[in-house]
C-alpha cells in the first residue's frame, strides 16, 4: 500500500536530472557513486517527500484494514468494527475512533512535512503579501 507510490517517485526523481547535468558529471570524471550522491539523490528528494506523505497515510489505512484479519482483540480497525456494529446505541464511539484514526494519519503526514522542511530548506513556500500604498 505504501511501497508503490515512494518507489515510483523515487525512480522518477533518480531519473529527473537533465541530461546536461548528467553529462557535466561525466565530463569531471565523476564515478557512478558520485553522480548518484551528488546529483541524483539530491534531484530526487523533492519527488520523495510527497509519496511519503501519501505513504504516511496510506499506512495507517493499512494497518487499521491489516489488523482485522489477525484477530487482534484491541486496536483502532477492532474498534472501528466492533463500534459500527452498535451504531444505533453508541454512535460516538465510532466517531470518536475515525476521528482518532484521522489524528494518527495527520501526525504521521506532520512528522514527514517537518522532515521535508529540515531537509529541503530551499523549497519553502514564501508567503508574500501585498502591501497597498
């Protein structure tokens, strides 16, 4: 569920380099390892970082659907079952447990988002404001 979309982007982004970039690489007589660490994986960090959200999310999905048929007695997927079975007596609870599945999901996209700003400061958003005269 989560491999896809971090795999795909990252072959993708090893892949982005210009063709000229490659080249000069060549040219300074730079090995196979050198372009790969100071081009390519450096290129493809930008395409990383937003399959990882995706995968982030992706894998409490699946770790809430994968804990059902292993039987486990407690957990958020348990929950979320046993709570939409008794939906007309107690439909809180079942709220409660997306919303807190919802939580997890966003603090595991948050942690990646902060890793991406450590990690690519240059790709910031700058927020500009107009001023009017």
């Amino acid at each position: 569920l989560a491999f896809f979309p971090v795999a795909i982007n990252t072959l993708r982004g090893l892949r982005s380099p210009a063709a000229t970039a490659t080249e000069l690489m060549r040219s300074y007589a730079a090995s196979p390892n050198q372009t790969l660490f100071k081009l390519q994986i450096p290129a493809a960090l930008p395409y990383l970082f937003p399959a990882l959200k995706v995968a982030a999310t992706a894998s409490v999905i699946g770790a809430i659907v994968g804990e059902l048929p292993a039987g486990l007695a407690e957990g958020l997927g348990r929950a979320i079952l046993g709570f939409a079975s008794s939906f007309s007596s107690s439909p809180e609870k079942l709220f409660a447990s997306v919303v807190v599945s919802a939580l997890v999901g966003l603090v595991f996209v948050g942690v990646v988002a902060l890793i991406e700003r450590l990690v690519l400061p240059s790709t910031r958003r700058i927020d500009a404001t107009v001023v009017k005269p």
